[in-house]
C-alpha cells in the first residue's frame, strides 16, 4: 500500500491516540515524521503491506523519546501498550454520506431515510407511498449503486461484514 493512501486513513485516528499522551502540537508533530519516515522507509520494506505498522511503531516511538525527555522514569509505561490499528470500517462509513449524495433520485432519498436516518423501509415505504416490496427494492438498488460508486473510487475488500481493507484507485472516478 502506498503512503499516499495511508495518509488519510491514518492522519485521524494517530492523532486521536498521540494526543491522549502528548500535547496537540507534539502530536501533529509526531504524525508528519511518523508520515514521512514512513515514506523514506517504503522502497525498503519487503512486504509493503506492513508499512501501516512501521508509521504507528514509529509514531509510538517518538512519543515515547518526547515523553522520556520531559517526564521522571517509571512514567512511560502506558506508552509501550500497542496503539491501536485504525478502524476502517469507520473511515469508510465517514464517506457515505458523500457518497448517498451522488446517488440518482429515487434511490438518493429512499438509502438515505433507510440506511443514514435509520426509518425502517416499511415507514418509508407509508412515506412515499409505495408497497413495502416496492420499498425494499428501492433501497436494495440504492444500495447497490452505492456500492458500485464506492468500488469505482477505491478498492474495497470486506470480510465477515466490515472492511478490512481499502485502496483508492487511479482511475479519476471523481472521489
């Protein structure tokens, strides 16, 4: 996976972790080297797909030597505990929205009012109108232009119901 990937996925939920340990400033501090040793250490890696480990070890890393350098001994224990893998099934579920909004009338409102407002599809389908099969279809079809317009944008791979990873794809799908 290419850092340029990595960055977005990462950038959020590194701070979140480094600012419970470290000052804000430090924190965005340690996420750009963590970032761009990263970047250095990529072409060296022979298994690109630990690259996501090494910018979180050496994010954790440098907290730590910041911490060493301003608190007493005994203080860092917390720090040596794992940081923890980003979730990114969350980062994905941030883009829908966006994505529900490219969506084409019907479909928009019936994947919205089910899927981000939470009706169920029988109140929408009393909302609209519609028969409660007619509903499901609506929103089975939103769902799936859905899908492809998120697969148009980047590589998704699911596993037992969440993603597991994601690859943004260059292919100007305008995402």
């Amino acid at each position: 996976m290419r850092i340029e990937s990595l960055e977005p996925l990462l950038r959020g939920p590194m701070l979140g972790w480094l600012k419970k340990r470290v000052p804000a400033s430090v924190a965005e501090d340690i996420v750009q080297e963590a970032l761009l040793r990263g970047w250095q250490a990529a072409p060296k890696l022979r298994d690109p797909a630990k690259l996501q480990s090494v910018i979180w070890s050496t994010a954790r890393n440098l907290s730590v030597d910041y911490l060493r350098a301003q608190r007493p001994a005994g203080a860092l224990e917390e720090l040596y505990e794992a940081p923890p893998e980003p979730d990114v099934s969350a980062v994905v579920a941030s883009w829908l929205p966006g994505f529900v909004e490219m969506l084409e009338e019907p479909y928009r409102t019936a994947v919205k009012r089910v899927d981000l407002e939470g009706i169920t599809q029988a109140q929408l389908a009393d909302e609209l109108g519609l028969s409660k099969s007619g509903a499901r279809s609506r929103v089975q079809r939103g769902r799936a232009q859905l899908h492809d317009l998120l697969q148009a944008c980047c590589e998704v791979h699911f596993a037992q119901d969440a993603v597991q990873h994601v690859a943004p794809r260059k292919c100007g799908a305008g995402c």
